[in-house]
C-alpha cells in the first residue's frame, strides 16, 4: 500500500512539472533583457550588485526617507524601466545657458528643474533668461565598459577625426570636477584643469560617482556627503543616503552587463551592418572600444561594441536646443551608444522615443534628425534603396 501511495505521488509530481512547463512561459534569453550583471563576480562583489540592484529598482524614496521636498522622481529605476531608457513621461528639464561660462542658474535651482512637489510646497519654475532643453532618461547598461575607456583613446579619436572627408570632427566635452571627485588614473587635464566627461546626454558627467551623486540630488532631492545642498533651501543639511549605499548604486551601475546583439550571423543583419560603415555611420558610432585596468574580471583590459566615440558632436541647427554643459556647444550631442537599440521599445511602452528628447517615433526619424556633422551620412542614408534601409535597420534593431 507505502508503494503505491509513492508512485502515486511521483506519478502527480511528474504530470504538474509537465503541465506546468507548457502553462508557463519561458524564461526570456539573456540577450532579450538589458538588465543583469557582467559575468564572473566573485560572492563579495555579487552581493554588492544585489544590494545596489535593490536600491536602484525597488527603492521608494518618501517624506520620511528624504524625498525632495522637490523633485523629478521617487525612484531610480522610475526614470530607468529594466535599466532601459526612459519615456518621455519621464522627461527631465534641465536649464541654463547658452555659452561655456558655467551655469548661471545654480542659486535658481539650475541646472534641473523640480518639476514635483511634497504637499505645502511649490515646484520650481524656470527662472526668466534661463535656456532650457528636454531630456529623456538614457539606458543605463553597460556604463561600466564606457568608464573605463581612457582619456588617451578619446583623444585619438578626435585627432583621427580632423582627416575625415564627411566633414565628422567632434571633440570632448571638458569639465571642471566637483570637489569630491578624484581624476581616474592616467586622467589627462587640459590646460585649465577640466577634466574628458563622457556620461550624460551632453557629456557633461566625469564618471558613474558624478552621476549617481547628482541624479540622486537633481532628480530626487536626496542629500549626501557628496553634495549635502538641498535643491529647496539651497543649503547643506545632513545626509540623507549612507555613503555606503551610494557607493552600492555606482557598483551597481559599474557591473551592469552589456547589451548582447542578437543573431549577429543573420545574412540581413551582416548586410544591414555593411551598409552601416558604407555610408558612414561609424565615423561617430565606432563600434568597437576597450577598457583599461579593472579589478573586475569582466571589465579588464577588453574590447566591446557599443557604437559611440564619447566625443560631442555637431548635429545642426534642428537639433540646437540653445542649452549648454561644460564646454560642449548648443548644437553638440554626445554619440548616443547604440547597443541595445533594439530593445528600448520594452521600456518605452512598445514604441520608440528616441534622440534627446524623445521626439524620434522610429529608427528612420532619428537617422532623418541628423544634420551637422553627420549630414553627408544621413544624405547617403536617404538616397538607398527601400531594401537597403530595411537591412541597415535591421542590423541596428540586432543591437
């Protein structure tokens, strides 16, 4: 009778494991999600991306834990879905000037506004004589790979730029460092102390510290050791973060695997790619950099793809927002990465918003966006044929 009973129940557990895997849907490829660490961390630095992941994606700032009392967002994961790029919904303002001087704005609340409010207070406005421009929240994947490609290879990427016969130059973005941030090693300083940014839509940001430190106090209002000035009282008051937490966020952010191209040996995703160096394009989305020296396995000493130079370019007149940071102009742009292109859509609802603000609905509007520098591309871009076009998306949807 024991027996029986027995197989009966291995017999049950059999057919719900069965029915289960059919009802169920399977688990998505690693190279359909943006989300996820490098390969090879050892249990330390496991845990540690644990314990950022949490804070960066399921951490809801209130009252009681230093939110605002103005601000843009309650989370940061609000602003980054899946670690992907943001909706328009999720727009940021930011304002300012329209020369290299420095922002005059800072004791108006400059450069971002806070758009949101506790209850009993009110929002921020833009201050009159101010410039402003819209951001939409960029992916965040990858950032650990772009912070360590060194300041040497983006100036060799410039000076091969001053032989191009498309008319591409571009250039970094200089800046002057915060007081708490350290220059990395082998940092070269130009002569008057600014220091090679390469994060931020304009490259306005030095490293992932800058950037977490500032998005926590611009976007949320949360205080720091970093930058105690709350953005109400312009005033320094107590932390209210643990250093260790920031320091958590950053490894987070410094550990994020890179996007993986899907199907790369495709027959229209080779010709697409063709395409995609034929007319141009590469000159400002190089497709292959490397890192330099990293604790971490994963990020020492490799090559990978993610189609940027990191250098500012001019993009034309219909892309000059009239806004500046650092030294870039008014109409010069960060090469976006393109890795990951592909799957923006699963964090923007289903639909593209792409280019700084979101205004480009497809592939095709953000490439028709491009003036400037990448003029001569673009024009080649729209004299292919249909099939052409259909390929060279197809490669950059694969990223």
């Amino acid at each position: 009778m024991k027996k029986t009973n027995t197989l009966i129940i291995i017999l049950a557990g059999i057919l719900c494991s069965v029915a289960c895997q059919k009802i169920l849907p399977a688990a998505p490829e690693d190279h359909d999600l943006l989300d996820g660490s490098v390969q090879g961390l050892n249990n330390e630095q496991a845990a540690r991306f644990g314990r950022g992941d949490l804070t960066f994606n399921n951490k809801i700032f209130t009252s009681e834990t230093g939110l605002g009392p103005i601000f843009v967002a309650t989370s940061c994961g609000s602003c980054h879905p899946g670690d992907g790029k943001g909706h328009p919904f999720t727009s940021l303002t930011r304002f300012g000037q329209t020369d290299d001087t420095g922002n005059k704005f800072h004791t108006q609340g400059g450069p971002q506004l806070q758009n949101r409010a506790l209850p009993g207070y009110q929002p921020e406005t833009i201050p009159p004589g101010a410039t402003f421009s819209t951001f939409t929240p960029p992916m965040v994947t990858g950032l650990g790979f772009l912070d360590l490609v060194s300041d040497a290879d983006i100036l060799a990427m410039a000076k091969k730029n001053e032989n191009n016969i498309d008319g591409i130059r571009g250039q970094p973005n200089w800046i002057t460092l915060p007081s708490y941030i350290k220059p990395k090693e082998n940092a070269i300083a130009r002569y008057d102390g600014k220091y090679i940014a390469r994060f931020g839509l304009k490259a306005s940001v030095y490293d992932l510290l800058h950037q977490t430190v500032e998005a926590l106090n611009q976007d949320i209002g949360i205080t720091s050791i970093y930058n105690p000035i709350d953005q109400w009282s312009g005033q320094p008051i107590e932390p209210e973060i643990l250093a260790s937490e920031v320091h958590n966020l950053v490894f987070y952010l410094q550990t994020l695997k890179a996007p993986i191209q899907r199907n790369p040996e495709n027959h229209t995703i080779k010709a697409g790619k063709s395409l995609f160096k034929s007319i141009g394009c590469e000159g400002c989305h190089r497709e292959t950099l490397k890192t330099g020296t990293s604790l971490i396995t994963a990020l020492n000493k490799v090559e990978f793809h993610p189609y940027t130079d990191l250098l500012v370019h001019d993009m034309g007149s219909e892309l000059d927002d009239k806004y500046t940071e650092g030294t870039a102009k008014t109409s010069e742009w960060r090469t976006a990465p393109l890795w990951g292109l592909g799957l923006v859509k699963n964090s923007q609802g289903g639909k593209y918003f792409l280019m700084h603000d979101g205004r480009a609905k497809s592939i095709e509007e953000a490439i028709l966006l491009h003036g400037g520098e990448a003029k001569v591309s673009r024009d080649r871009y729209k004299e292919l044929p249909n099939e052409d076009k259909s390929q060279l998306t197809a490669f950059l949807e694969s990223l």
